[in-house]
C-alpha cells in the first residue's frame, strides 16, 4: 500500500467543481479545503508508486487545477520484524 499526501491548488472560481472532480480520481479522498486560498489537501492512495503518482498526475490535469504538489509519501511493504536483543 502506498499513500501520498498533496495540496491541489484550484483556480479562482474553480473550487467546487474541483472537489467534484477529484472525487471520482480513484483512491483519492478529500481532507479538507479553503475556499479562502482556493486549495484542497487530500490523500491519494493505490498499491504502487506508479499508481499513485499516476493519480496524481490524473487530478493535476482536471480542469480548474492549477497546481498539485506532493507533500507526503508512505509505503507499507508489511515486513514482519524481529526484534532481537544484541
């Protein structure tokens, strides 16, 4: 599992249909969003680094976008660790 964190930046006048938008991008779910600064924070996940760096190009080119930045990256490889003392 591969979960990333970024910052839309709508267009002015252009939040609502953004938020319209970017929730038919798979995997992605809206935080939370400013209509004052016109930008939404949202999590994008998926089961590759292709897959979700895909989606975030997806949501970069919906109409009313001006900008999409990544701001957080996690993977979940679920290795199984052994904690041993030395």
């Amino acid at each position: 599992m591969h979960v990333a964190g970024v910052i839309v930046q709508a267009l002015p006048g252009k939040l609502s249909a953004v938020l319209v938008t970017i929730g038919q991008v798979p995997g992605t779910e809206v935080v939370t969003s400013s209509d004052e600064k016109n930008n939404i924070i949202a999590t994008i996940d998926g089961d590759s680094r292709k897959q979700v760096a895909d989606r975030i190009y997806a949501i970069d080119k919906l109409a009313g976008v001006a900008s999409t930045c990544l701001v957080y990256e996690e993977t979940d490889s679920n290795f199984d660790f052994e904690i041993t003392e030395a």
